[in-house]
C-alpha cells in the first residue's frame, strides 16, 4: 500500500482528496516568465493605478474622517468655551 491509497483509506467521510487538487495543480503548465519591458510595461498599466487609487480611497475615508473628527472636537471645545467661559474638563487618557 503506497502513501495515497492509505490516505485516501483514511478519507472516509465522502471528502474530497487534497492530494488529487495538489496532483491537479503539479500538472499545469506555468507560462515563462515575460521580457523585461513586457513585465515592466505591465506593471504601469495595471498594477500602478490600481495602487494610486487604493491610497487615494485609504487617504478619503482614512486621514481625512479622523481630521473631520478631531476638527470637531476643537470647534466643539470653541463653543463650549464661548458659551460657558470654561474650556471643556479634559478626559483622562486609558492606561493601555
């Protein structure tokens, strides 16, 4: 008995085999690798944009919600202030 009959001996529930995938997969045929300018040529046309756009959005919905949040905080404090004469008490930072 070789390796794959016990194992497959041992896969009893109906499961698929993970060897037959790995066997699947070993059988492909990887295409070479492109040219240099291909490859490079490539890269600036798909992958670069791609990863502008992904800071761009990052930047939109990341630094500048956090720079609405704490701008309003400070103008919240600014009316507090001009209402009440006292600047608003501080919170106590949490101990991490």
């Amino acid at each position: 008995m070789n390796g794959r009959e016990h194992h497959a001996e041992a896969r009893d529930d109906g499961g698929e085999d993970p060897l037959d995938t790995l066997e699947q997969l070993a059988a492909i045929r990887v295409p070479p690798v492109p040219a240099a300018k291909t490859f490079t040529a490539g890269v600036r046309r798909k992958l670069l944009p791609r990863l502008l756009a992904l800071h761009v959005l990052e930047f939109a919905c990341g630094a500048t919600t956090w720079a609405l949040v704490h701008m309003a905080a400070a103008l919240s404090a600014a009316v507090q202030y001009t209402l009440t004469g006292r600047w608003p008490e501080r919170r106590r930072e949490r101990r991490r």
